[in-house]
C-alpha cells in the first residue's frame, strides 16, 4: 500500500508500528503467563545485585529445561548462589528455588482444571486488550485521513481506498491477535 501522499504514507507507518508494538506487548505479556510448563521467559525481569550493580539473571547463570516442569540455573559463581534465591523470591513469581549449594531448581507445579480456567480468562483478557489498541489506532487514522480530505489534501475516492485498506489491515491485525490467543489457550489447556 504505497501512496503517493506523504502524509497518508505516514499515517499508514504509524498505524502499522503501533498496532506491530501491541501485538508485541501482548507476547510479552503471555509469556509470563505460566501455563505449568517451564518457561525461561518468566526470569526475563529478574536481576541480580552482583559484582555492584543489579546484573539481570540470565547473565550470571545458564538457565536449562532438563523436564517439562523444571528450570535449572547453573549459577557461573558459586559465591551467587544464596543472592540468586533470594532474588528469585523477591521477584515473586510463584515458584520456590531449591538450592542443593552447585545448581537451583524451580519445580512448576501441575496446573489444577480451575487455575487453567482462570488463565485461559487472563489470556482472553490480554488479547483484548490488544485488539482495543488496534481499533484506537484504526479510530485515529480514520480521523487523519478524515483529516485530510477535509483539507483537500485527498480527493473523496482517495479517502474511500484508505478507509478499505484501513479495515483491511485492522482485520488482519485482530486475526493475528485471535490466533495468538488461542494457541495461548490451547497451550494452557493441554495436560
């Protein structure tokens, strides 16, 4: 969708980065939700206070998933050990480190049916999310584009092809979302 409007171009760029960032931002946001499988996204936040400065995890330790339900980190420094436990206890992500003094293990416990129900909720609720945004962003290039034709910058047909492309890349976006969020789901609800 090449146009030869400067401004309809940029507007185009914008929507596209913006609805790209939401998307994005819901990733994000379902990898931290923990689907009783070991996930080594869910120490992606966690840092360390090591050789005097806060040092994120997986840059003092390899983490490993020898099970479906076990992360090991191999602490590189043994002296790091204690402050990696307690960092990861501090972070408060719902699982305890075992420290056997060479490596740590966090052992995810075996989802329930109700807690799969609950995260298939949260999941649905952040795809949403996303799919709010992308209308927002499909609502403030309508008005650009409204915008422009009022300013005589686009012709009437222009402004019709625009608004097409429009709800085409919006429908495209929001499938995107919708197929995300069900293999999420479908990923929470296998045993």
């Amino acid at each position: 969708m090449g146009y030869a409007i400067a401004e309809v171009q940029q507007a185009f760029d914008v929507f596209g980065t913006k609805t790209e960032k939401s998307i994005e931002s819901m990733k994000v946001e379902f990898q931290n939700i923990r689907a009783g499988r070991a996930n080594p996204h869910i120490l992606d936040k966690i840092t360390v206070e090591a050789y005097g400065a806060s040092t994120p995890l997986n840059q003092v330790c390899n983490i490993t998933v020898p099970e479906a339900r076990v992360l090991v980190l191999t602490v590189w420094d043994k002296n790091l050990l204690k402050v990696v436990e307690k960092a990861i206890i501090a972070a408060n992500i719902g699982l305890n480190p075992n420290n056997d003094g060479s490596v740590i293990r966090l052992i995810f416990p075996e989802i329930t049916g109700e807690r799969r129900k609950e995260l298939v909720k949260t999941v649905k609720t952040v795809g949403e999310t996303a799919k709010v945004a992308i209308r927002n962003e499909r609502r403030d290039i309508l008005e650009t584009v409204k915008k422009l034709k009022k300013d005589g910058i686009l012709t009437e047909d222009d402004q019709k092809t625009c608004e097409k492309d429009i709800e085409k890349l919006t429908v495209t976006k929001s499938e995107t979302v919708d197929k995300l969020t069900k293999e999420k789901e479908d990923e929470i609800l296998s045993v």
